[in-house]
C-alpha cells in the first residue's frame, strides 16, 4: 500500500520539460543562434523548411504554420467556407481549445457522445444526430484523436460524405498516431496540430500547424494565417496574424529529428504499463485493432479514482485526468443548452478516467514505482467492465 512506499522516494514529475531539453540542449542552442544571426525572424527559412519536414513527416502534401493549435482548428474551419451559424459536430471530452475555435468562428458545436470502449467519437451516436433535425445547419465533423488514440475515421468519412460535410481533424494530441497504416494527417480535409510544449511533437512555447493534400486549402491556409496576403501586401480575403514563429520552427526541426525514437519509447512505456497493471482492478487503454496509438497520455479507468490520485500524491507520483469536466457542462458553454446527462458515457468516464506519467525521459525504474503504487491502490482481480461497447 501507499505506507510502504520510502518517504523519500524522490517524485515523479506527470511532465518533465527540463529532463528532456538536457538531451539535446546544444543542439536547441545552435538553433536558436542561427535564427538570431540570420536576420530573418518572420516567416524565413526555418519556418518553410519545419513545414516541408512535417509535411514528410504526416505524409500529407501541403504543411501550413501557424501560431497555436487553436489557430490551426479556426483556419481550418474559414479555410473550408464554415461560417458563422454553422454546426460544427464534435466531442465534449476533449480539450477546451476545440471549442475556443469552433467559437472564433461563430460557428455553434453540436457534441457527440463518446463509445465508452475507446473514449473517442461515437459512430452510432454521430449516425443518429446525422439524422436528427438538430443537424439541420451542420457543415463539418471534428473528431478529435483523444490521447493519441485514432477517432474512428473510416465510419466518420462515411458518414460525413453521405451528407456532404467536411471532416477536419483535431490532431493536437496525435502526433504520430496510425490508422490502417496511414497517418492520421491522412484521414481528413485539413488535419490539425498543436506544439504546444506538452504535446508529442513540442515547441518550447506556442505553435500549430495545418496539413491537407489540397492546393487550394493550402493557399487559402496561408492567406488566412498573414492579413489575406498572397506575397503582395494586398489582402485578398479577410485574414488574421498567426505565423508559426521562426524561432520555434527551428526548434521544431530539431525536436522532429527525435521524434520517431521518441515515439517508440512512449510506446515500450505503455507496453510496460500494461504488462505491470494487467491484472489490476482498473480498465486500461484499449488498443484499437489496426490503430498505432502515439501514447499522448496513458490513461486508465476506474471507479475508484480519487483512491488512485490519492494513492499517487502520497507517492509523490505527477499524474493528471484529460479532463475532469466535460465541455458541455463548463459554464462558459451554458448557452449552448446541454445538460448533465445528456452524454452519458462522455460524463461517467470523466469521474473514472487518469492519466499516468507518459514521456519518453520517464526512466524505467520510474514506471516501475508508478505501477506499484497504482497496484497498491486498486490491486486485485480484474473489474467486470459493465460500460464497455457491446458487440
Ligand atoms: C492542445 C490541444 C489543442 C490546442 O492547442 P493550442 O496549441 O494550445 O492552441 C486543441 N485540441 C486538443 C485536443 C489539444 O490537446
């Protein structure tokens, strides 16, 4: 139990920015500097070469930076024709950021439940709002891959080319991630990123960025993000000021060159964690068939959820929950009309879920520790899941 733990057993950070600059601090340095001595600050040469790199990096043609992953999602969204009094349909266990820039827009999200399985998008319930008068002004699905787990995307597609909507993906979190050997960049009209310093792929402050395969997209995304201009000076649409910096592009192209490294080691540690919980009381991530998770968060599930946290804290163990409110329930989104139970399974996983430590400086011996104190916690036979998908 939580006693037997040293009390000075040193504390686990949940996120450890300072351990992993140390891995490759000289390099940051000699970045940075070239930036500074080259002259050019805005939109210069490392800004191109950070989307030509990502663009590989996705698989996807066309990579537009800007300044947040917000940024990117509004962009997105204008880049598509999706106005004010649009319904933009997406899920309310993600990040506030999703609806801050379906917001920006004035356009109005519609929330999907969750499958309860997988905690992403529900095709069924996506399926019945699809047919129900609510979808009336409905224009665009935003799937968001939560924790690095892929949405759905070939029922999602599906749906959305029957009724003739736009997909655009919220990849904030999914860096990464794989659907049937595709990247998840792939999967979608415009695809979405955040380098906001937590994220898989990080900045060492705000940035974002926007991939599609379409020319057109690709020109009105770089347009929208410098005032409506084409090189001209002239605005030739209403734009805005959201240039990913120079400074963190080439920041980003050096983290880029860890990264799939980076994301086998999140991948050994879920690996570890599952085999250390796997015949704990609590539900852990489902691995979605033909999906390669980027590991974002490790996040667990149970009914004794403020037992674990304790436990944790006791120990001195960093760990977060992504997220404890559901958005339709914040009261900046009062106005929109949800009640509590309106997306049950959205509202039960949000009192069950954890997040564990995850990033690829976690040491072994740390996951260890993690995984006995969670033991400690919730040990025992596994809990009979009641919540999970019927099939
Ligand atoms: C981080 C995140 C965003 C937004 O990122 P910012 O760069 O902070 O604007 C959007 N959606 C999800 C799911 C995120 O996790």
């Amino acid at each position: 139990m939580v006693e037997s733990e040293p009390i000075d057993a040193s504390p686990i950070a949940a996120f450890d920015y300072l351990r992993e600059l140390q891995c490759y601090r000289g390099e940051i340095d000699a970045a940075i500097a070239s930036v500074i001595d080259s002259g050019a600050l805005i939109l210069g040469a490392e800004v191109l070469a950070c989307e030509r790199e990502f663009a590989a990096l996705v698989g996807v043609k066309h990579a537009i930076g800007v300044a947040s992953g917000t940024d990117a999602l509004s962009l997105a969204l204008r880049a598509c024709g999706i106005a004010s009094g649009d319904g933009v349909i997406t899920v309310a266990n993600t990040a506030v950021p999703t609806v801050s820039a379906i917001r920006a827009i004035d356009a109005r999200p519609l929330f999907v439940d969750i499958d309860p399985g997988t905690l992403q998008m529900s095709v069924e319930r996506l399926d019945e709002l699809l047919q129900s008068s609510e979808s009336e002004h409905v224009r665009c699905v935003l799937p968001v891959h939560l924790h690095g787990q892929g949405a759905d995307m070939h029922a999602i597609n599906a749906l959305a080319a029957r009724r003739g909507l736009v997909v655009i993906g919220d990849c904030a979190q999914a860096h990464g991630t794989a659907i049937a050997g595709r990247n998840v960049a792939q999967w979608a009209e415009i695809s979405c990123y955040s380098f906001y310093p937590t994220k898989n792929l990080a900045a060492f402050g705000d940035g974002g960025m926007c991939v599609t395969h379409s020319d057109t997209l690709a020109e009105a995304l770089r347009e929208l993000r410098q005032y409506g201009f084409r090189g001209d000076r002239v605005a030739h649409r209403e734009g805005v000021c959201s240039r990913l910096d120079e400074l963190q592009a080439a920041i980003l192209r050096v983290r880029m060159r860890y990264f799939q490294e980076a994301q086998l080691v999140r991948q050994r540690i879920a690996d570890h964690y599952r085999q250390g919980l796997a015949d704990c009381q609590l539900e852990l991530p489902p691995l979605v068939p033909n999906c390669t998770h980027a590991w974002h968060q490790f996040v667990v599930r149970t009914s004794m959820r403020d037992e674990l946290s304790a436990a944790l804290r006791s120990a001195r163990v960093g760990h977060g929950i992504h997220y404890p409110q559901p958005i339709h329930l914040m009261p900046a989104y009062e106005f929109l009309g949800y009640r509590a139970g309106d997306l049950p399974c959205t509202e039960l996983a949000a009192a069950q879920i954890l997040s564990l430590p995850m990033y690829p400086t976690l040491r072994d011996d740390e996951v260890e520790r993690v995984i006995s104190v969670v033991r400690g916690a919730v040990g025992g036979q596994p809990e009979c899941n009641s919540h999970k998908r019927k099939t």
